[in-house]
C-alpha cells in the first residue's frame, strides 16, 4: 500500500493532473491578528493581545509550569521550523523549539487546557511531570479552539527576566519565569474555501474572495468512515478540531461525544499503518510533498468555535469569524451541514461499529468555509 501512495503521486503528477502549485500560499504576506503571552511558573499570568502587545487581558493562569522538552514527539513535527507552532487543537497546543540529529524528529512542549490538570495532579509536584504547561483554560475556548487559536507556524518569542523579546534560541528549553509569546498572523489574502472532490483523483480546489480558483492537489484515497479521535468531544459538527503539519481534523460529533475524519498528505500517510488499513482518513497528494505546506497544514487553517457564541452579543461577528465543513451527497448539488455521526459510550473502547466504516460513503465534495470577517 505503501508503494501505492508513492505511485499515485508519481502518475498524477507527470499526468499534469497535479500540476497546480501552492507556492503562492507558501510565501503569503502576514497580517497578525494577536498574541499569546504564557508566564511558565506556578500562578503565571496567561494573557492576549489584540493591538500587537500595547495592551493586554489576563484570560487565565498556569498551574503547572514545564522545565521539559519531548524529544519523542508525533511524526509530523518534523515538517514545521524550529521556534513554531507545531500544531493547534481544541485540546492541546504543541510548540517546536528544535529538530533531533537522531531522526529528524521534531522536539516540543505543550500547552495544556484544564480538562487534562487530573494528569499532572497525579505526581503531586510544584513542575509539570512531563514536557507540558498545564493550564485553568477550557478546551475549546479562547487559545484552545477560541478567537486567540494560533495557526500552525506561527512564531515563537521569549523573553527571560529583564531580557528582551527575542525569538526562541537554538534547542531552547522552558525555564522558570520565562514568557513565552505565540505571534498569531494569518495571510493577508484570505481564501473563500478549500473544495475536495471525495473520489480517487479528485480535484482539491482553493477559491479567494476575488474570484480566483485553482487547482492545488488531488485526492488520493477518499474518506469514506468516521472514527473516535478523542479531541472531537470539544468541539461541534462539522468544525475542525485540529490542525498539524500532517493532518485537518474534523469533527462529525456534537459537543461532548466522539467522532470524525482525517485530511492527511500522501507521505505522512503511508508511514502509518492505521492510516493504509483504515477508512476513516483522506490522503491527498500534489506534484510536491504536501506535508507542512499551507493552505493544508501550516498558516491558514485553525480550530476557531466558540460553543457560546450565539449567546453573546456580538454574535454576528464571532460567527463570521469561524470555520465551517460542509458535503455534498450523491445526486445532490446542493451543499449542506456535516451529518452528525458519533458513537456513544460503549464504542468508545474495542471494534468500531459495522456502520462507521462506510458511514461517509455518500460525501462526494467535502467543503471547508473560511472565516467572513476577513473578505477584502
């Protein structure tokens, strides 16, 4: 299976049928939204930023502070520069600071919301027992899948004691009192939506708020099952859950329970053997590797929903501002909302039900809307 991946991509692109580029979306121009200021020691103030760090709002505290990096990290975070984000999530932020000589592995920490402070509790100690800065953050609200998400790749600063802000030193490693900065920046031209025709050799299409279109890959397997990824039960249909140099994650359940799919890029997928024997992922490829290339899997994608957001009163606004899955079903070309496909408790644990293997298999067009707020 492995050497099918490599073949489909190879075919496609001397076909001419992945000729489309995407280095245009590789060298955007940056506009920054906010920033994220994290003072890692016990009590630290956990603040945001919406006027480039002339003012600041406190939004929460760290509970447990981190002196650790994870050498070990998932594959994928071999494909994001050190001093970045190396992925964003309703429930969990991880960030680079180095690649290992070993594998070329990606080195991390995390920033943790509260719902996982039961870990950390456990060892009963003033640090965090592992490489993560536990937080009192809700997952799925304001830096874990709220208006303050960063996007993938976004820079890393720190500033120690009376030093500057400076961008993360070569193999850094978290000390006590540092304040850790995540720039949020998104690309000043800002798509519509990304389209995947969900069939062997169909289309992916990016569509700008001027009218432009073009062809940035293919679909190399179609998604046609959903599956328990853990981190959807903070998160609501048809929103995206995660975001990483080696996958689009999104959720097919409704807040509390678990479902959903996965987009990833043809190399990442066929190093994984869950991914060739399963049915619950996408594999898209390009006539370039796809692993940590925007508008995929670095700069444009973020887990923004905000289960709140219509009892607010600037609800119009927070709705612009968010992203949307939407389908297509066979013999249909209307677009419409994310079927909710969950499992309840009992499957949380052991074989799938029968029915989630195929549960996709009528999406023929899957549909990621970008936020509105941004339209030029």
């Amino acid at each position: 299976m492995k050497r099918l991946f490599y073949f489909l991509v190879i075919v496609l692109a001397f076909s001419g049928l992945a000729s489309a580029q995407v280095d245009y979306e590789n060298n955007p121009k940056l506009e920054e939204i906010s920033r994220i200021k994290i003072l890692n020691q016990a009590g630290g103030s956990i603040e945001v930023s919406s006027n480039a760090g002339k003012s600041w709002q406190i939004i929460g505290r760290v509970i447990y502070p981190t002196i650790k990096t994870n050498a070990a990290s998932y594959k994928a975070a071999r494909w994001i520069p050190d001093g970045r984000v190396a992925a964003t999530s309703v429930n969990a932020i991880h960030l680079k600071t180095a690649t290992s000589s070993v594998d070329g592995s990606g080195v991390i920490f995390s920033l943790l919301p509260a719902e996982f402070l039961k870990t950390a509790k456990a060892r009963r100690s003033y640090l965090s027992p592992d490489s993560s800065i536990y937080t009192d953050l809700l997952a799925g609200e304001t830096i874990f899948g709220g208006s303050f998400s960063p996007f993938v790749g976004n820079r890393l600063l720190v500033s120690r004691s009376t030093e500057p802000v400076l961008p993360l030193p070569n193999n850094y490693k978290p000390q006590l009192g540092d304040k850790i900065y995540i720039i949020v920046e998104r690309p000043i031209d800002y798509p519509r939506d990304l389209v995947f025709e969900n069939k062997f050799g169909g289309k992916i299409t990016i569509d700008y708020f001027n009218g432009s279109e073009k062809v940035i890959g293919r679909v190399l397997r179609p998604v046609v099952g959903v599956g328990r990824f853990e981190g959807s039960k903070f998160s609501g249909v048809g929103r995206v859950r995660a975001n990483h140099a080696g996958v689009i994650d999104v959720s097919t359940s409704r807040l509390g329970k678990v479902g959903g799919f996965q987009i990833v890029p043809a190399e990442h997928g066929s190093n994984l053997g869950y991914v060739r024997t399963s049915t619950q992922w996408m594999v898209i490829g390009a006539d370039e590797p796809l692993e940590g290339k925007a508008p995929f899997f670095k700069y444009f994608i973020r887990p923004v929903y905000g289960k709140g957001d219509l009892e607010t009163e600037d609800w119009e606004s927070k709705l612009l501002q968010r992203f949307l899955v939407e389908v297509k079903l066979k013999g249909s070309d209307h677009w419409q909302s994310m079927p909710v496909l969950e499992f309840d408790d009992y499957y949380l644990s052991g074989e799938l039900p029968v029915w989630a293997n195929d549960a996709l298999k009528e999406i023929t067009y899957i549909r990621l809307l970008f936020p509105l707020d941004v339209e030029k």
